[in-house]
C-alpha cells in the first residue's frame, strides 16, 4: 500500500482471510444479485442495514432539520458546533436514515461528533431534485442552528447526494450555503447517472450485488426524464470548484468503481484535495462489513481519522 499523502490513488492490497470472507460472502449473495432494483426491496435493504454491528454509547432521537426529517445520532461529550451529515444509500429508491442508524452511529463514536441521518424522499415517489433539494435544505437548517463545522459523508447514491451537495455550495460561496464542509467523506458514490463507466462491463462479473439492468432501473426512477448528465444529478460533469478535501473508498469487485475513479481524477484536475482509496476484491460499500473484514475496519479509521482531523 502506498502511504504517499499527495498520491491521488491509494492501492490495498486483499489478505487471504479477508479474501475467504468475502468469497463466501459472494456465495451468499449469488442468488440474489440484481434483485435490488426497485421500491418492493425497501424493506429487505432496510433488514439488510440494520445488521450493521450498533456502537456503544450513542442515542438516536427522531428530528426535523430545515423541514426535513432524519435522526440525530448523539454521543457523549460531543464537540461543540460540530456534525457529522450523512446521506445513506439505496439507489435514491431505497434505504432509510433509522436503517442506517447503527452505521451512521459508528461514525458518531469513533470521531466524537453528533451525526444527523437525513431521511430524504425517494424515488419513484419524490425524483429529482427531491434529495438535493431536501440536502441543501438540511444543510442550510445545520448551519442556522449554529453548527460552524460540518462535515458529509455518505455511500453509494448518498455519496454521490454528498458531492452533489459539496458541488452546489463550492459553486455558489454567497448566501446560506456558503460556508463550505469541512470536509466530505464517500464510500462508493453514484457519481454517473448516465452509467458510461467501464467498469459496468469489465467488473460485471466480480460485482456481488448490482447489475448494470438494476442501476438502471433506479437511475430512472430518479431521474424521472431529466439529463443524466446534469451536474445536479451526475456530480462527476460539475465544475469541481471550491470543494472541501474529500477521501473516496471503493472496491475493485463493483461496477460502480469507475464512479469514484473518475470522479477522483477530475477533481484533482480542478485543484481540489482528494484521495481514492482503492480497496482490492472488496465489494459495494464494504466498510459497513467492519465487524467481518479487516480491510472494512481499516477504512472505518482511516476515515474516523480524516474526520477528526478537520474538525
């Protein structure tokens, strides 16, 4: 693994015991890849997350920012006028900020910091732009409640909503959004609505959940017609100006890996600090997998780290 910290992608390399783990773990899954693909899977996703190990010490409470609904996840002793905003995943058509409570939490307890969940509408039921909307809302309600340091993070189409957002405020430094993240953390990101990465076609086969028809289908429930590759909706064609420092996770075994490569790419290109990393044979958003795979809880405190170091 390269340690160089201006290195654009950082290479891991898979242990055999972690390579048996996530083999059997594609054994498992085998059977019902691509099935995720519409809203009749929200409740087995949901099931799905919730597995995800609880931390100790965290409360969740129920709450509204800037008119919209989420979960606080709150821990002891947390630094003031910090937060922690979280976009969870699921296609922008399934997924739920309580689903997502445990991981969120283990974010909360390894930096110190409250998280808030936002639980934004999906799609079909509320498309585009129905969660940057909502996003920017959250956003503009954290800062009007005082917090002064806010960093956001998220997986898979949560981390796309995340640089969606980061994208809009960098792009607009005047008004309520003007106070830029601290920093923004990704596992994953939906970064491409119009699917044009290669890796579509040349990780098919090492994917263990997702199939390009199954992108697809949740791509069009949320855009509902709009252009694919709209910057709102497709964070990698945007202007890349004035972004926060950004650390990007991915696995080699998922489609959406040309999602982050590229992203990563261009937006060092326009000057902003980021850094890929770049997990060997690991799945979609593999860190929530910490309590099974070693390399899943390395990247949990890489991360917990670039967190606690821009706070």
């Amino acid at each position: 693994m390269s340690r160089e910290r201006n290195e654009l992608f950082i290479n891991h390399p898979v242990s055999m015991a972690d390579l048996a783990v996530v083999d059997a773990i594609r054994q498992q899954s085998a059977p019902f890849k691509g099935m995720l693909n519409g809203p009749q899977a929200r409740d087995s996703y949901n099931q799905m997350i919730e597995e995800t190990p609880a931390a100790a010490g965290v409360e969740y409470q129920t709450d509204t920012v800037g008119g919209v609904p989420g979960v606080w996840v709150r821990v002891k002793n947390a630094l003031s006028g910090a937060v922690i905003l979280y976009f969870h995943g699921g296609g922008y058509v399934v997924g739920s900020a309580n689903a997502y409570c445990h991981f969120a939490g283990q974010f909360a307890a390894r930096v110190g910091v409250d998280v808030f969940i936002a639980d934004y509408g999906l799609a079909p039921e509320h498309p585009f732009p129905t969660a940057l909307n909502q996003a920017k809302s959250v956003y503009a309600g954290l800062l009007e409640a005082g917090y002064r340091q806010i960093a956001v993070a998220g997986d898979s189409a949560g981390g796309g909503l995340a640089l969606s957002l980061a994208e809009q405020i960098g792009a607009n430094e005047s008004g309520a959004l003007g106070l830029a993240p601290v920093c923004c953390v990704t596992m994953s990101p939906w970064t491409n609505l119009a699917l044009t990465g290669a890796s579509h076609t040349e990780r098919a086969e090492e994917e263990f959940y997702l199939t390009r028809d199954a992108v697809a289908a949740f791509a069009e429930y949320y855009l509902a017609g709009h252009d694919a590759y709209d910057p709102k909706v497709s964070p990698l064609y945007g202007q890349h100006s004035g972004l926060p420092p950004l650390q990007i996770h991915v696995g080699t075994a998922e489609i959406l890996l040309s999602d982050s490569l590229e992203y990563a790419t261009r937006v060092q290109a326009a000057g902003a600090a980021v850094s890929a990393h770049v997990w060997e044979a690991m799945p979609h958003v593999f860190p929530n997998g910490f309590a099974q795979i070693d390399a899943a809880e390395r990247a949990m405190q890489m991360m917990s780290e670039f967190l606690v170091s821009h706070f």
